[in-house]
C-alpha cells in the first residue's frame, strides 16, 4: 500500500467538508482512494493512497468482467436483470399500497426495502458476506420515496452475521404487555426466533429451515408451489432414521449466534442424506420435513420455556400451513402447558406483514440516527446504524 504524506494541519481542520472518493478500473491492477476537501469553490484533493490488485482477485474478477458466448446465460447480466426486474416488483408493490391507503408518497418519509439475498456466507473465509439485489434507487426514482436499503452489511463489516435483523424491531411491533418474556417465531423459508424480555436486550438467530425444504418438495413432487395446508405432510409417515440424520447436521447444535439461508438449506442438502438412507416414499419425506421444522423450532426454543415466557407469538408464510402451526403448538404446549400460542394477527399485525413492518422500522431508525441492529443477535462488536439512504 502506497500513500503520500499528509499536508500540515489537515487532519484537525473542523470546519473542512471532507469526502472519500474510492476507484477500480476496468485495469484491475489495483484499488484508489482519495481525500477531497468541498470546503471552498474549488474542490481540493488532498491525499491519495493505493492498493495493488491481489493476483487470485484480479482473475477471479476478471472471470466475472468477461462474458460468456452465450450472453442469455451470463451470471452478471442476470444479476443485473434480476435487480431490475425486483426493484420493479416493489415499485409496483408501493404504489399499490398508496393506491389502496389514499396516501401521497409525499407523507411517506423512508422506505425501508430489504432487496432480495442471493448470497448469505456468514461463515465465509477470509472474509464473511452477504448479498442483496435490487436497485434502490430505481425505487426511489420511480416511488418519489426516500429509500433505505442494504441493512445487513453494516452489521456483517462490525463483525456480526448481519442476520438476523428482526428481533429489535419485533420489540417495537410487540410491545410486552407484562414484564414476563415473550418469543416471536418467524416461519419464512426459514425459521427465526426472537426472545423478548423487557429487562433485558432482545436475544435471536435462526433455527433452520421453516418452508423452504417443504415447498421444494411438494414442488418437485406435486408440481406445485407449496404443500396446502400441509395436508400432504400430514397424509404421510415421519421416517425416523430420515429426521435423525437431518437432525445431525452441525447447524442444529451450533450455538448462537448463528445465521443461515437457502443456499444451505436447500434440495441438493436433502438429496444428499437421501442418497444414504432406502428408498422413501415422497409423502414420508414430505411428513419427514415438516418434522424436522417443527423439532428444530422446539429444540431452539425449549431454553426460554419457563415460567417466564408468557407466550409464543408466531408469524411469516408458515402460518398458512394448518398441519404445521398445529405441530409447533402441540409440541410447544408439550414443553409448557401453561404457554400461550398465538398468531400475529391476533395482536393486531397480518402474519405476511410483519416482516416488511420491521425493516419500515429499520428505516425509521436509520432517519433518527439510531441503532438497527443488537449485537447480542448477530455478533456485532456494537450497535451500528444500518442501510445506505437513497432520497427521493
């Protein structure tokens, strides 16, 4: 790394407007950085490091810059496409929303827009990283909206998991109506769970898989998107040597925090503990799944089920899974027959929103310069403001 010395009396200058500009060409020899100083009519640069490009970076990046013969195909023109084509989802999405409400995106002061992830490697060396695609500021173009995005990042660079991002504001959304301690459940396509007391900072990770594994199944199976109302799962028999080695996978012990995604759970992870187990019928590894859901859930759960925790609020898609929901309560009342088990409509908030609602209080953070994410979560070294800004 090469770097000038800095000129007398820059540093301790406060009234001087300094911004970062940082560079990477399409040489890919190396990284610039500069300091420029907007203090005055004439910007001034003062300063100027660089790295050189690491050989191993170099290739693999130009692997990505080059592309294939056949152009349809090409990893970052589908990126790229797949950004624009969701951002264009959620524009849709809003102004159907303030189409429903009567609002003008004037009276909206941010929207906070969590993107898609089509990586999540915590866990990934040197460097852990997380990835979510789709264009904030097309949104913020086409909405007239304020929009923060890229939540996770921020957390992942201070050394967390950047995931899960949900418990703090699932304190906001669910205000504990007694000092005793409640636990939010999130059945997405996979499970996270929240642990709410209000003496003490909000706990959390994810559990494993919720929905993911099902709906693969019933759609390979079925030929449809998701088993209805689990009544496939429920049709069939649990294979009790199948859901012990799910179960054995290290992630079910790990302790938090921890964070995981579709791209470890998924159907090549199934697949590959079939291929050592005797032929199964479809419907038997469909109840086979459900199990593990629910296992794993209650298994993560069973810690915070004293006398303490009053109730269970559940939450996400996996609701509209009636097989499920029954499973998870039984299981949970099993563990504590005093527990309460409710969904999130009842207190007020659909299933299906309460997501979105918490990465709209993410966004209210970010304008109050506050905090988003809890370090006894995701790992972080502190408490940081999550997202980047895009105004309208």
């Amino acid at each position: 790394m090469s770097r000038r010395g800095w000129p007398n009396g820059v540093t301790n200058n406060p009234q001087a407007d300094y911004f970062i500009g940082v560079m990477s060409g399409t040489s890919l020899d190396g990284v610039d950085a500069c300091l420029v100083d907007f203090t005055h009519r004439q910007p001034r640069v003062v300063d100027m490091a660089s790295c050189a490009m690491p050989e191993e970076l170099r290739t693999k990046l130009r692997l990505l810059a080059t592309p294939n013969s056949q152009p349809g195909f090409d990893a970052i023109d589908l990126l790229g496409e797949c950004e624009q084509a969701h951002a264009q989802l959620c524009v849709n999405a809003i102004l159907q929303l303030l189409k429903n409400t009567q609002v003008n995106p004037e009276q909206i002061k941010a929207c906070g827009v969590h993107g898609q992830t089509i990586r999540h490697r915590p866990e990934a060396k040197p460097e852990p990283f997380t990835l979510q695609i789709g264009n904030p500021a097309l949104i913020a173009e086409k909405t007239g909206i304020s929009v923060v995005s890229d939540f996770r990042r921020r957390d992942m660079a201070a050394g967390g998991q950047g995931a899960p991002l949900v418990p703090p504001a699932h304190r906001a959304l669910f205000p504990l109506p007694t000092a005793q301690r409640q636990l939010v459940l999130n059945l997405g396509g996979i499970a996270n769970l929240s642990v709410l007391a209000a003496d003490q900072a909000p706990l959390g990770f994810d559990t494993g898989p919720a929905n993911v594994l099902l709906d693969q199944w019933a759609e390979q199976h079925l030929n449809q998107p998701y088993d209805d109302q689990g009544r496939w799962a429920q049709s069939g028999t649990v294979n009790p040597a199948l859901l012990e080695a799910l179960l054995a996978d290290p992630y079910f012990q790990k302790p938090p925090p921890k964070s995981t995604g579709t791209e470890y759970f998924n159907q090549d992870w199934l697949l590959k503990r079939l291929r050592h187990q005797p032929t199964i019928a479809p419907v038997d590894v469909q109840a086979t799944l459900l199990a593990l859901t629910v296992q794993s859930i209650v298994a993560a759960s069973t810690p915070w089920l004293d006398q303490h925790t009053a109730r269970v609020i559940i939450c996400g898609g996996g609701v509209k899974n009636r097989f499920l929901i029954e499973q998870i309560s039984l299981r949970l009342k099993t563990e504590a027959p005093n527990l309460s088990v409710v969904i999130s409509d009842d207190l007020g908030i659909a299933a299906q929103s309460v997501e979105c609602a918490s990465f709209a209080w993410l966004a209210k953070q970010w304008l109050a310069g506050l905090p988003g994410n809890a370090p006894e979560v995701t790992g972080a070294k502190g408490m940081r403001i999550l997202g980047g800004y895009y105004p309208a």
